[in-house]
C-alpha cells in the first residue's frame, strides 16, 4: 500500500507494524524511541486514510493523552498497521 510520509513515499504491506519498517520510515523525518507505544516520540497525523489503520490501543491512547495529542487524527507511528486493503494511499504528516 502507498504511504506518503512528510513527503516520502513507501510501500508498506497491510499487516505490518510501522515500527518493523523504522529504519526506512525515520528517512521520512519520523524519530523513534521506544517502538511499543510508551515515549511518544513518533506522533504525527494521519492527514489521509485513518480508515484503513488500526484502532489504538489502550496503551496508545494513554500516551496520547499524557503528551497532549488529542486530536483524532494523531497517531503513534510505532502503532500503525494497516488493516485494510482497499484504500488508494494513506498520508501522515509529523510537526
């Protein structure tokens, strides 16, 4: 599946963990810290395609809100998995 990030564009299977792939997704500008949904470090929004991911967990979402992100659209780019097959691309976009 095509996913834009702050510009770079990547293929990322459904099924797959975005923090599987950090090596590629940190050239885009993401940074990890932690990659299990504990430091906050990778929020970014999810401009486009928020459908296709996966609910956040419990764990995410008390992260989100320790750090203030609470908008719908900010995500945990550790926690991303695409889950369904049929959207056109997904866009995700760091501060």
């Amino acid at each position: 599946m095509r996913v834009v990030i702050n510009g770079k564009v990547f293929d990322i299977p459904p099924g797959v963990k975005f923090s599987e792939l950090a090596h590629l997704i940190e050239k885009a500008g993401i940074e990890f810290g932690c990659t299990d949904g504990q430091c906050g470090v990778c929020v970014a929004r999810v401009v486009k395609g928020l459908e296709c991911l996966n609910e956040p967990s419990p764990e995410e979402e008390e992260t989100l809100w320790r750090i203030g992100a609470s908008d719908e659209e900010q995500r945990l780019v550790c926690q991303l998995v695409i889950v369904k097959e049929d959207c056109d691309e997904i866009v995700i976009e760091s501060d």
